[in-house]
C-alpha cells in the first residue's frame, strides 16, 4: 500500500534513488497510461512468485478464465 500512497502524494519520498522513479510513474499517470491501485493480499496474484508458501489455485484459475 505504501507505493500506492507515495504515487499520489504531494510528498517526496525518502529514498533519493526511487525520487526519479516515482516521478516517473506520476507523469505517467497523470498521461492516464497508467494506473496504479491497492490490491487487497487476498487477490494478490504476485504471491505466488514471491512468496515461499502460498496457494496458487486463484493463480491457475486467472490464467485458465482470464479473470479473477
């Protein structure tokens, strides 16, 4: 959630590496070619590449329907 906060803050983050990035992703949505949302841990797809146990039935499920 915190890359979602920081995207549409006002406030330059800490980190002076990511400045330029973040940036980045502001023109950009500002462009409307992005779009950046919170995605609640219980539909979050990336899980399963990520982290070490999860259950990736929701994972084969999108892939074969194409929608969560």
């Amino acid at each position: 959630m915190s890359l979602t906060e920081a995207v549409y803050s006002a406030k330059a983050v800490e980190e002076k590496r990511l400045r330029v990035d973040m940036a980045a992703l502001g023109e950009s949505i500002r462009r409307k070619e992005i779009a950046v949302y919170w995605v609640d841990t219980k539909n979050q797809l990336a899980d399963v590449v990520t982290k070490p146990i999860v259950n990736n039935q929701k994972f084969m499920d999108t892939l074969q329907c194409g929608h969560i």
